[in-house]
C-alpha cells in the first residue's frame, strides 16, 4: 500500500504505483478530467518518422535549438510556422526524438483548458512542450487564454523549458507572440518546395524510368504550390506508369486559393523592354488572350500618368522553365506588340498632347520594328527564388 497526501487530501493506491522525482524521458500528453478538474500526463506512442531521409534544412535548425537550449539558462521558444505539409510537423517530430536523446521529456498539450499553464508550470525540470497548431488550440477569442499563456512563457519556475508551437495561420498567433525573441527566440518559417527539392525528392521516390516526368512536376509546382503531402501522392502515380498530365486531373489536388496577378517583361534585342501583367488562369487558357503593356519608368514623360500602350496578344500557356536561369519562359510567338495607334504614325502629330509626341519618338527609337528577344515572368521576392508568384 501507498499513501499519498496532496494538500489536506490523502490518496490510497495499492502497491503497483512507483513514483518518480524526475518524469522520465518519455513522450507525455496532457490529460484533463472536466468532473475533477485534474490536469495529468498520459504516456504517448513515440514520435515516428515516416521518412527514411530527411529534406531540407530540418536537421541542422533542430541541432541549432537543441545548442542553444544548453547555453540558455532562461526558457526558450521555437514557433513553426506556414501551411499544411510542408514539414512543421516532421521538424517537431525530430526536435522530440533528439530532445528525448538527450534525456529530456517531451509533453504534448493538444488542447486548452483552463489552469493548464499552471500546471505545466509545476513541472520543475527541463522539459519540451509541444502545442500543435496553437492558433486553434489557443485561440483568444474562444478562450480568452492569452495572459495565462504568456505567464507560462515568460515563467522562471525551476527547470527550463522548451516551447515549441506550431501554427497555420501566423496572422493569428498574438501580437505579443510574434517579433519577441524574449519569449520565442526562433521562428522557423516553412516554405513549399523548392525546385531543386521537388527533383532530389521525385529522383529518391521514382523508378528512373518515369524520371523524364521530374521537369513536368516542377513546371506545375511554379504554377501551383505543392506540398510533400502531394508530392507522394504524385510519385506513387507516376510509379503506376502514369503520365504527369493523367496523374494530376484524377489526384486531390485543386486550387482553392485567389488567383494573382504575375508580372511580364517582353524584351527586345536591343535590350529596350515593356512589362505587363497577366492573371495566373492564363497560364492554363490554351487560347490568345491580351495583355497590356506599358513603357517602364524611367523611360516615359515624367508628366505622363498613364503609361498605357498598347496591348501584347499571345498564348501565355506556351511556357516552359529555363532550368539555368531558373526562369519562367514564354515562347515568343507574337512578332511585335499591338501600339494604340495615338502614339503612332497613324495618328497625325497635331492630334498628339506633347506627352503623345514624347511617347511616339520613344517608340520609333525603341520598340518599332525591334525584334522580341524573349518573354519571362518576373520572380517573386519570396526567399524562394524559383518562386513567381
């Protein structure tokens, strides 16, 4: 028989109960009962990696944090930030499975109730908490949760701690969160693929018989963000002997995103260029479409607001990526851009403003009769440069 007194309550267990001065280097996740208001531990299947190898940069951030755990005598916080599938959940689950390696419990806390921060704050000894998707779980408007948190956080109770969180939305994680490295030292943001990981991963996961599909999986990735989750998807389609176009109409893989805007420049051989905008749709529109072009501003009349013309008609879905240049191309099939004809030689000079004047000399000296060098969008300036939009 054991006795165990809390308070002024003493509790009877028989003689299979051990008790503990340190948790165990385990995985643990919180427990609530609502009927006695009893916050516990519940063991938890270990972390599993569902890869054999590991992409990107996940290793290297996860030694980092796990260095700067042992030189900091105060807590420290990571934030995981960006969409689905794109390795938040893999990194956690690496940062879990090193920290336990090292001797340190992992606890997870996958929902809020109230009191929980005080007694995650009992825990006296270095621990890692992990709170998946936290803009959710914590979400102040629901539970009002937001000064018992950051006391958590900002806590000097004996033991260190390790926050870690995970979020979707960053917008929606609290302004006293975000930009203080006081309280999250580290903010971990995930991006989608880039292309020289989408084709390191496509060579690893295909039969190389199917690897002449890699470059369309990457052209459709510039078009549409891919996530591992898909990637998977794709190579396991692919390994079936499908081709990329059949594989990605039968898949769940749609956009439900607004379509952008992407910026085009048309350049010529004398280096001259005009830009213009174009909507991501028509990548995929299989027909002539215009664009409007304007004069780039260093070149047009200072006094002239509107740089409008002309109009540039193409298929913008004839497109391919230069791999060196690590561009997004059009085939030029147009020869020259369609000029409104009041900056041309079809209109008479005295029906031209001044400013008219200015831009029908800049055309005959720049553009008129030029030859188009090449077609290309413009990168976005996302830390991705294989980005465009």
């Amino acid at each position: 028989m054991h006795i165990v007194e809390s308070g002024k309550r003493y509790r009877i267990f028989n003689n299979a109960i051990t008790t503990y001065d340190q948790l165990p280097p385990k995985t643990y996740r919180v427990d609530y009962d609502p009927e006695t208001r009893i916050f516990s531990l519940l063991e938890a299947h270990d972390f599993e990696i569902p890869e054999t190898k590991i992409y990107g940069q996940h290793l290297d951030k996860v030694k980092k944090v796990l260095n700067s755990m042992d030189k900091m005598n105060r807590n420290l916080g990571v934030i995981l930030s960006g969409d689905k599938g794109i390795g938040k959940s893999l990194f956690s689950k690496c940062l879990g499975l090193k920290a336990r390696k090292k001797g340190i419990p992992v606890i997870l806390v996958n929902e809020y109730h109230e009191g929980i921060a005080n007694f995650l704050e009992e825990i006296e000894q270095t621990v890692m908490i992990l709170f998946d998707e936290y803009d959710k779980t914590f979400d102040e408007k629901k539970h009002n949760c937001q000064a018992e948190m950051l006391s958590l956080f900002d806590g000097v109770s004996a033991g260190k701690k390790l926050f870690v969180i995970t979020c979707n939305e960053i917008q929606s994680l609290s302004q006293y969160l975000i930009n203080r490295p006081g309280r999250f030292h580290y903010h971990f943001r995930f991006l989608y693929p880039t292309a020289d990981e989408i084709r390191d991963y496509m060579e690893d996961k295909l039969d190389k018989q199917y690897y002449d599909e890699i470059e369309n999986v990457i052209a459709f990735s510039v078009r549409m963000n891919l996530n591992y989750d898909c990637l998977r998807s794709i190579a396991f389609e692919l390994n079936n002997g499908l081709k990329f176009q059949q594989a990605i109409n039968d898949l769940n893989i749609i956009r439900i995103s607004q379509y952008k805007n992407i910026k085009i420049i048309v350049e010529f051989e004398n280096q001259a260029t005009l830009s213009g905008k174009i909507k991501e749709w028509q990548l995929y529109d299989n027909t002539i479409t215009d664009m409007s072009i304007y004069l780039p501003d260093n070149i047009r009349p200072l006094s002239y607001v509107g740089e409008y013309i002309g109009e540039f008609p193409m298929n913008f879905s004839n497109n391919y990526i230069d791999k060196d240049k690590r561009m997004l191309m059009f085939h030029v099939t147009n020869p020259e851009p369609e000029y409104d004809i009041a900056y041309t030689h079809e209109s008479q000079d005295e029906e031209k403003t001044d400013e008219g004047k200015k831009i029908t000399d800049i055309l005959d000296k720049l553009y008129i009769g030029q030859k188009i060098k090449r077609i290309y969008a413009v990168p976005s300036d996302q830390k991705d440069k294989f980005r465009f939009f």
